[in-house]
C-alpha cells in the first residue's frame, strides 16, 4: 500500500513542477513581448513586426519558451538597428 502513495505523492509532485514551470515561461513570453512592443514604439519597420508577430503566434499555439526567445531575439535586433 505505501508503494502507491509513494507513487502517486511522486506524481502529483511532478504535475506542481510542471506547472510551475509553465507558468514562469508564460510570464517570461508576456515581459519579453512588452519589451518587443516598446522598442517597435521606436523602430517600426515590417521585418520586425514579422518577429512580433512570429512570438505572439508561439504565445498562442501555448509555445511559452518559444515565444519569450523570438520575442527576445525581435527585441535584440530592434536595438541593434537603433545604434547603427
């Protein structure tokens, strides 16, 4: 009987980690995306509006990692262009 409790207290462990981690790298796309949109407030061109628009579709097919690098890597570019 204490093998199943074992096993499902495990379980349940891993479900909590798992969402906890979730939810960081839905903050984590959300804080990068706010920072992509403030610098194209300052450098609007279409290349980096198609990196915008690249994260906010990770963000909604629930591709959190996936959204906060493109985000991240859009933002990146957008400030590179600003100091040439």
């Amino acid at each position: 009987m204490s093998i199943k409790v074992c096993l499902v207290a495990g379980l349940l462990t891993l479900l909590v980690a798992g969402n906890a981690a979730a939810s960081n790298d839905r903050r984590e796309c959300k804080e990068e995306l706010r920072k992509l949109n403030d610098a194209l407030s300052t450098n609007y061109t279409s290349q980096n509006h198609h990196g915008y628009r690249q994260a906010k579709a990770s963000r909604d097919n629930l591709e959190y990692k996936k959204c906060a690098s493109q985000a991240r890597k859009a933002r990146e570019r957008v400030e590179r262009d600003d100091d040439l």
